[in-house]
C-alpha cells in the first residue's frame, strides 16, 4: 500500500492525503466543521438534498500547523487534530477538552460495499436524534438503518421506519456536540449495541461526508444544525389548531355530519381532512362525484364554518390511457424508469400506477400545476402519504433499487434516491401551492422525509396503534425528531390500527394537547374517534383538553414563531433546557418533556401503574391547571429527592409552570377563525429572570415578512414586597385582535396594598385568597407599559 502522505492547505481549511485516501477538512463556520473522504482520491460533484446553499454562516480563518506526525487545524474554537499514519480525527475544544476521537486503529474502512467509521465512546455517553426512531429517547445499545419504508403497523423497536434524518446528537456529561451524516443511500448507526469502546455509521453507496457541529450546550447543536439544513417556516394558526381525519370520510354527508356535530356540541376544531377515498378510483387529483357531488361548494361552506380542508395527494399515478396526469407524464417523459428505459409501473391503491420523478425540477412544477384547481377552490392544504416510495406485493415494499432517477439530468438510480422520494416530493407540493398562491403559507404533510423536508413539510409517525404503549412512543418519536431539525410534526392521536379504549382515547386527547400537530385519526375499519364516541363523560373531558388547546394557543403560536427563529423544537426533551441535570440524560426522564420554554408535560403513559415519579428540575414549579406551587416531600422521604409523584385521574394531564415565565392564553374561540372576545391574559409565575412573549400577526399570509407582525417582550422583577410587571414597546406594525391585557399573578401571598399601571393607582384588582392570585387590565399599548404590585 502506498503509504505516503500529503497536506495541503485550502480554504478554511486542509486537506490530508493517505495513499489513495483523501481526507478534506472544511470549517463553514468556527464551531462547524466538515469531513469529506475520497477513497480513490477524487471527490466528484458536491451534491446535498439537505443542506443550504447558503446557511449565512461566516466562514473562519483556518490556521493549519503541520506537527510532523499529525496536522492540526485551527478554526478559533476547535483544534482538529488529523494523524498522518491513519488519518484518525480528534476534537478538541479552545480550552483542549477532548470532544471526539476517531478509533485509532481502524477509523474508517472503505469496501466494495460501502463504508463504515467507527469512533470512541465513553461510559456515560448519550445519544439523541435520528428522527422518529421508536425506542428510548437515548438511542444509546440500539442499532439502525435508514431506509424509508412503509412500516404499517410498527411497533416498539421496528426500523426502520418512514424517515431518513442521519442526524445525531451526542452528550456527556452536560456537553454536547452533534453529527449530520449527509448520505443518502441506505445507512446505518451504531450506539453500542454491539460494542461498548465505538459507537459507528456508515453507508451502502455514496460519500462519507458529515458535519461536525459543536456545542458545547445541546440547544447550540440545534440552532446550528437547522441553520446548515434549514428551519420550518412559521405555519398557518389553524394548523395548530385541533384537526380531525380518518380513513376515510366516505361522503360529502358524512363529512357535513361530522364537521356539524363539532360545531353544534361546541367542540373546536379547525382542519378537516379527506382521506383516499373522495377520489375516483383512488386517482389523484380526481373526485368521486356520485359519493362527493357538491365537492366545491362543500369546501365553501366548511370554510364559512371556520374549518379548513386539506387533502390526501398521493405520489402514485394510475396507469390508465386516457387519465390526464398519466397521459401528460407519459407523454413527456416524466416518471421514473426502468433501466431498459420503460416507465416503471408498481401497484399501489389505484392499481398499476407510474410513479413523478420528483428529483428534476420540470416534473415538480407539472407536479405542482395539478393543484390548481384544489387550490382555486380554497382547499388549504394537502397531505402526501405513500411517498416512501410505498409499492405493494413487493418483498422490498418499494422500487426496484436499479430504476432510474435523473437528478437535474445526472441519471442515478434508487440507491441514491430512495429516500429522498419523500423530501422532493413535498418540495414539488410546497413550491406549487406557494406559486399557485404566492401570499398564503402553504400547509403540506408528509410521512417519508429526508433531513431538510422540515422547510417543505409537517410530518407525522406513521401508522401507530391504539395502544398504551404506543401512546407512550409519542414521546421519544416526537422529541426525536424534536432535536433532529424537526419541529412540526404529530401522533394520529388515539392510535391508527385497533380501536382505542375510551381512556385510552381520553388520555391521548389530552396528550394531543401539547404536541405540536394535535390530529386525531384512525384506519379504514376501525371505530368512530370523533369526541364525543364514547359518551357525555368523556366527551366532556375531551372538549375540556381541546378548549385548553385554543387557549393556550397565543403560548404555542409565539413559541412556533420562535422555532421558525432557532430550530428549537416546541416540543423538546429536557435535556434542552437541563443540559446540567445529569438526570435528565437518564432513562427516567423520558416520561417527560418541555412544551415550549416555560411548560413541563408529564402524562400518564403506563395503563397499569400506581402513579409515577416525574424528576422535577431546579427551582420553583407550579401547576398549570391550579397555579398552586410544587411542593416536593424530599424532607420526609430522601427516595424522592427532586421528585414527584403523579397519579393523574382520568380528566388530569399533569402540566407544570417553571418559575419565571409569563405565558399568554386567549378566550375560547371554536376555530382559529373567529376573533377572540376579550382580554389577552397574561398568566405571570414570578421567579428569577422572568420572561415570557406574545407574537401575534394574520395567521396566514407572509405579511409578517414585510414588518406586519406584533411582537411584545414580557419580563416581570420581584424586589422586596412588590412585583413589576413589564410589557416592552411591541415590534411590528401589526394591530393584534386584544385590546387589553388580563394580567393574572399567581402565588401571590396576600392581597396587594396596591397595584399601579403606568404609574396610577387603580382600585379595579381582584384578589382570590383561595388561589393565591392577583387579576387586573392594563390596557393595550403599543408603548411600553408597566405594571408595579404591591404586598
Ligand atoms: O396504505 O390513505 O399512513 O394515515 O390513512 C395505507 C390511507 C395508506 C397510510 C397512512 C394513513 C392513511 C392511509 N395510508
């Protein structure tokens, strides 16, 4: 073997040749760096589904020292250090903490099959990421693959899954750092499952190219990473609103009793969905006249009722001569093909169907162009499932993997494409409904993904089931995606396979709450899921979570406006916020999470438990629902030190309040149409560095992009016997829906001496001795105003 190394100095960085073995060594920013291998010393074209052309990052002088038998490269906060006999990788950090270290004998190997690198791994390691993967949050003794696939009716631990996010996350010790593997082809990860010295991954085909992303606090790891592959745009306010779907609606009848019975029992509710069987014969872009006769007039009067319709688009075309999008397609060369230079047909529902080749730009925008008339007629959004892409009666359950792909012209084949179906399609969705309405935020949801499909699409997990233990793996699979760049995303609340029990049902409702898409669903031939199924009890109990949903939204809205912002999911693991909690990296806290900055969610998750201990974080807690202080019994039972025990009824979903935050709900409203009737209230948890905000704009234009937006900073000081309430100058020239502010200060001792707005006295304040809470309005302002308690 020819032995002789080379290094050389390029742009921000350095390249090290070993053999044949190229190593390039790139910093896109100081804390981000990237590793690109050339086996046979050629890198070929730079390609990337995922990341941005342009992450705004400022790329750093690279100074590179050549140290005989290594050669460090310096970037201002890491040194990357590379052995010359092995081309091994060690971090370090500015201060010479070690951060990662290659395996010193073997760091990778290249074969005809593809490649694999392995790196150290310490004791108390974890690792966060890769999607939706239906395990422990810590990924930590688990295996993977990516590879999209149709995986109906997964259970715990089925992988893979519908998703490809070669994303990792790893943390020791409080510090974090992360990983993005940019390879499309079938890949794999290893946390320890076989080895406890290397975690490792690798791929079957295409580059070993990844980004190091540097940390050392796990929310850094995220804002960066979604800078390099691309944020969520803020969603349209109905999505995160309640929305009903199930397989299928049948008729337009059905649909008008359903959406009738939300209206009339008072229920809210936003978005209703038509499932595959609206359509003629399962064809896209089609509709079946004899069920849904009226269809357009129908999405009219839904839209009066204040709900929004979004529809099932499948990536499939039924191969029937005669049937337009597949005349068109075959007729200009649009579908994928089979190596001999037919098109590829593989049934799926419409029968024999051909299949968009979505990877070149012409077959998107004819993609999109058959979702004008949808669009015209005001449907609001459109849900791309089978994108994986699912075909049936195939072993593999998908392409042959040597049809042929033309990436802008470079003809490839599914190897490298596969799972990026699912990303280009939304792309094609996303970009079309955009042109076809340049001004509306686009809604499109998507069951496969690739790492960057977050900037097109919301996504949810697939078919689960109607299980305890299922409702429990909404946790980890949301989370999950959560850290890996992908924040908008859902559960089929109540399970999709199997019919849930009405507690189950119940609980989940609950649950749908707090997660960021709250969409109840079911399959074809299981029972009803709409609220009210099982009876007044829980009917009531349902509507109470559904309407504490639309009050809370002010909270959810501000807090998705800021993930637009960083990458930091609304729905986070506590980690994000605990990086310092060594036990919020344990197993135990997964029960879990952070609902925006300020909410801690703690279901019921297990059927049959007596209750459970939720590790509470430092300082002060308050329960939502009553505003009453945590008081942990650590005194009188060491066991529960920083814990504590829940027991949730039946019509209970534990939800705390960390110390410090302010956080904004509205009146009820029934749809996300209807303006609210009343205050703006201001629920105030005094605490250090209290802080909170309220974003506030149309709900579903760009408008906010050209400076038509409201957004207020919230703070609030507490010095000796009195609170200050602050309400900063707003930003934005929008004129939110509130006229005043109902500013609610719970754990209040006693009843204030006074209470000041904006320096006068007002005798309007109520004092509720039993919940220990102060209530008065400030009027709205676009000014600053100011609030001063006084006990
Ligand atoms: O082969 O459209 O995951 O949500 O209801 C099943 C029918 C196809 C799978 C989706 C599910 C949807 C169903 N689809």
């Amino acid at each position: 073997m020819d032995t002789q190394t080379a290094v050389k100095d390029i742009p921000s960085g350095m390249e090290v040749t070993l053999g044949r073995v190229v190593l390039r060594v790139v910093a896109l920013s100081p804390g981000i760096v990237r590793f690109r291998y050339a086996p046979n010393s050629t890198f070929g074209p730079d390609e990337s589904f995922a990341v941005l052309k342009d992450s705004g990052f400022s790329t750093p002088e690279v100074k590179v020292i050549d140290k005989g038998p290594e050669v460090v490269a310096q970037t201002g906060e890491l040194s990357l250090v590379v052995n010359k006999s092995s081309l091994a990788v060690t971090v370090y950090d500015a201060q010479g903490r070690l951060i990662l270290m290659d395996r010193s004998d073997v760091p990778f190997t290249f074969t005809p099959e593809g490649f694999q690198t392995w790196k150290r791994m310490s004791e108390d390691e974890h690792f966060y990421g890769l999607g939706d993967k239906a395990v422990s949050e810590d990924r930590r003794q688990h295996g993977f693959s990516m590879w999209n696939t149709d995986a109906v009716m997964w259970e715990e631990s089925t992988d893979p899954l519908y998703k490809s996010i070669p994303f990792f996350m790893s943390v020791k010790a409080g510090n974090a750092y992360g990983i993005f593997f940019d390879n499309t082809f079938r890949s794999n990860f290893q946390f320890g499952k076989f080895n406890d010295e290397y975690y490792s991954f690798g791929a079957t085909g295409g580059k070993l190219n990844y980004y190091f992303i540097n940390g050392p606090e796990p929310k850094k790891v995220v804002e960066q990473y979604s800078a390099l592959i691309g944020r969520t745009p803020l969603p349209p306010l109905f999505t995160l609103g309640y929305q009903q779907c199930r397989w299928s609606y049948m008729s337009e009848a059905r649909v008008r009793e359903v959406t009738g019975e939300f209206r009339k029992r008072k229920i809210p509710a936003d978005v209703i969905y038509f499932d595959i069987d609206y359509q003629e014969g399962w064809r896209v872009f089609t509709i079946n006249r004899k069920t849904f006769p009226t269809f357009e007039q129908m999405v009219k009067d839904l839209g009066q009722t204040g709900w929004k319709t979004v529809l099932i688009t499948d990536l499939h075309i039924a191969a029937i001569p005669g049937y337009k999008p597949y005349d068109e397609g075959v007729k200009n060369g649009y579908f994928v093909k089979n190596p001999d230079g037919t098109n590829f047909i593989g049934p799926v529902w419409p029968g024999p169907s051909a299949f968009p080749d979505f990877t070149r730009a012409e077959v998107r925008k004819w993609w999109g162009s058959l979702y004008a008339d949808f669009v015209k007629m005001g449907v609001r959004g459109f849900w791309n499932d089978m994108n994986e892409p699912s075909v049936f009666y195939r072993a593999d359950k998908t392409m042959p993997l040597d049809v042929v792909h033309s990436v802008e012209g470079r003809k490839t084949d599914h190897r490298e494409i596969h799972n990026v179906v699912g990303l280009e399609n939304v792309r094609a969705t996303y970009e079309a409904v955009l042109a076809l309405a340049p001004d509306v935020r686009p809604f499109v949801l998507t069951r496969a993904a690739y790492a960057g499909a977050q900037r097109y699409a919301a996504t949810w997990t697939g078919d689960n089931q109607a299980t305890w233990n299922h409702m429990r793996l909404s946790l980890p699979t949301v989370t999950g995606l959560g850290v890996s760049g992908y924040p908008f995303v859902g559960v089929d609340v109540g399970g999709f396979s199997g019919s849930p029990t009405p507690d189950l049902l119940t609980r989940w409702t609950a649950l749908g709450t707090f997660l960021p898409i709250d969409r109840n669903h079911a399959a074809m031939g299981t029972r009803d899921r709409e609220p009210w199924v099982d009876g007044p009890e829980h009917e009531a109990i349902r509507k109470k979570f559904i309407e504490e949903r639309y009050r809370l939204l002010p909270y959810i809205y501000t807090s998705m406006e800021e993930t637009s912002r960083t990458g930091i999911p609304l729905m986070r693991l506590m980690l994000l916020e605990y990086p310092d909690d060594p036990r919020m990296t344990l197993r135990e806290a997964e029960g879990q999470y952070m609902f925006g900055n300020s909410l801690l969610v703690a279901p019921k998750v297990k059927e049959f438990v007596d209750g459970y201990d939720m590790l509470v974080p430092e300082g002060t807690w308050f329960d939502y629902w009553t505003g009453q202080r945590v008081e942990l019994k650590e005194q009188d039972n060491k066991e529960m030190k920083g814990k504590l025990h829940l027991n949730p009824k039946l019509d209970e979903i534990p939800v705390f309040v960390r110390a410090g935050s302010i956080i904004p709900r509205q009146p009820l409203v029934q749809n996300t149409s209807e303006t609210p009737n009343g205050p703006l209230e201001l629920r105030v948890y005094p605490g250090p560095n209290c802080r909170g905000s309220i974003y506030a704009d149309d709900g579903s234009s760009f408008g906010y992009k050209r400076g038509d937006f409201y957004r207020g900073q919230l703070s609030c000081e507490s010095s000796g016997n009195s609170l200050k309430i602050a309400i900063a100058a707003g930003e934005g020239k929008y004129v939110p829906w509130w006229k005043s502010y109902s500013v609610v200060v719970v754990d209040s001792p006693k009843a204030p001496s006074s209470v000041a707005v904006n320096g006068e006295a007002i005798r309007d304040f109520h004092y509720d001795a039993k919940g220990k809470s102060v209530t008065f309005q400030v009027p709205f302002s676009r000014q600053a105003s100011e609030a001063v308690v006084q006990y």
